[in-house]
C-alpha cells in the first residue's frame, strides 16, 4: 500500500506541475496575443490576428491534450504496478 500511495502523490504532483506549465504557456500566448493586437496599425491585422491566434491556439490545444493525456497513461500504469506485483506475488505464493 506505502508503494501505491506513493506511486500515487508522485503522480499527482507530476501532473499538478504539468497543468501549472500549460496554463502559464497559455496565458503567455494571451498576453502576446493581446499585445499584437493591440499594436495593430490596420483594419486587415485586426481582421487576420483573431484567426491565426485561433488556429495557434487550437493546435497548442491539442499537443497540450495529448501531453496531458499521455502523463495521465503513465502514471495510471505506474500507480497500479505496486498492486499487480503484489497480486502476482500472492499467486505465486499460493501455486
């Protein structure tokens, strides 16, 4: 049980840490976003920065998604590895 719970708030703090990251990323991207459009000098700029930001933002999405979701594997993995080696450590045992 210690290696599961430790597994477990290792993993958590991991995954913590990794949101804490893209969420400053994120904001980061904002504030240039608002920056650029803020210091647009045309109609065009106005016109063009929304839709490049929006399709920055989608693809940052996505590979943040993806991060999250492969983060999210690999911890489930290593959180249940303490129990399986325990159950097979009791089939062991009783074979």
């Amino acid at each position: 049980m210690r290696e599961t719970y430790s597994a477990n708030a290792g993993g958590a703090t991991s995954y913590g840490l990794k949101v804490i990251e893209i969420s400053n990323a994120n904001t980061a991207a904002a504030m240039d976003f608002f920056v650029h459009l803020l210091g647009s000098k045309s109609v065009t700029d106005i016109v063009t920065l929304p839709t490049e930001e929006a399709r920055k933002t989608f693809d940052a999405t996505s590979a943040q998604n993806r991060e999250l979701w492969q983060l999210a594997q690999k911890l489930a993995t290593e959180a249940g590895e303490p129990v399986r080696k325990h159950v097979a450590g009791v089939f062991r045992k009783a074979g």
